[in-house]
C-alpha cells in the first residue's frame, strides 16, 4: 500500500536524518585526534559526506512533508559527541571498528529507503537513495580495510559481529 510505503520511507529518512548527525561529529572526533596523514585526509571527506547525506536526507524529508524527529536527533547528537570524545582516549581500533560497522548499516538503510521511492514512484529519490547507499559502501571498505590487519579484530568481531 502506498501510505504504508511513504510512512517507512519517512521512518527510515528520520533515523538516518539522526545517524548522519552521530556519524558526522563522530568523525570529525576522530580526525581531530589523528596527526597529518592520509587517513586523516580521508575520514575529513567522509565527513563532509555525512554532512552532505544529511542535508540531502532532509530535502526528502521536506518533500514529503515530514521533519526530523527531535528526540532521536539529541540521542544522537549525544552519540556522536561521545564517540568523538572517545577516539581521544581509546585509541583508533574501537571507533574504527564501530564506524565500519555503521557504515554497513547505513548501506542497508538507504537501500531499503531506495526500494520504498520506488514504490511511490519517486525517481530522484530512488537514484539518490542508491547513490549514498554507494558512498556508504566506500566509506566501510576504508574502515575495514584499516581495521583488517589489527591483532583486535578476531576478538571484536565475534563479540559485536561484522565480518
Ligand atoms: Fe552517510
Ligand atoms: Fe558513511
């Protein structure tokens, strides 16, 4: 049914309109704690893609005629500080390996959101659904590829699962 379908779109643009907001300080956390390098070259474009989903996520919000939800954007404005205040102190494997795994949630999330616009036949949703589901997809290949060589990661992914 189509109201049922424009309702999940707007959940799930909801909780990404959140995530990218946790994912966004989350990284600039991160990079702040990194010297000059490349792979910190690399996390500061990947936040500014966060941002940028963000922003998009809230276009689609708007056209559909829904907006945030502010409760869930405070839990994870929270989130996002507390992640950003923990790379200066746990060093880089857990965040790492947190943000991969994230990404690999956000990859799912906007495919899912791609599938709904389809449903409701809005195609510019659909193909920019796919494209951040994409750009996701980038940003967790950098995150395992960091974490892949770590002595931790045997460990932690059977304690948190992602392989
Ligand atoms: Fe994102
Ligand atoms: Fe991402």
């Amino acid at each position: 049914m189509l109201e049922n379908a424009r309702q999940n779109l707007i959940r799930i643009l909801q909780n990404a309109h959140a995530g990218e907001l946790a994912a966004g300080f989350a990284y600039r956390g991160h990079w702040k704690s990194l010297r000059e390098s490349d792979e910190k070259k690399q996390i500061k474009i990947i936040e500014t893609e966060e941002w940028l989903h963000r922003d998009n996520v809230r276009k689609w919000l708007t056209e559909l005629g829904a907006e945030p939800r502010r409760l869930r954007e405070a839990v994870f404005w929270t989130i996002g500080q507390s992640l950003g205040v923990l790379c200066f102190v746990s060093g880089w494997f857990l965040p790492m390996y947190f943000a991969g795994r994230l990404e690999s949630q956000n990859i799912l999330e906007y495919e899912e959101a791609a599938k709904y616009a389809n449903e409701l036949n809005m195609k510019a949703c659909e193909r920019e659904m796919l494209e951040m589901s994409r750009v996701e997809a980038q940003h967790e290949e950098f995150f395992s590829r960091m974490v892949a060589a770590h002595r931790l990661l045997p460990v932690t992914k059977k304690f948190f699962g992602w392989s």
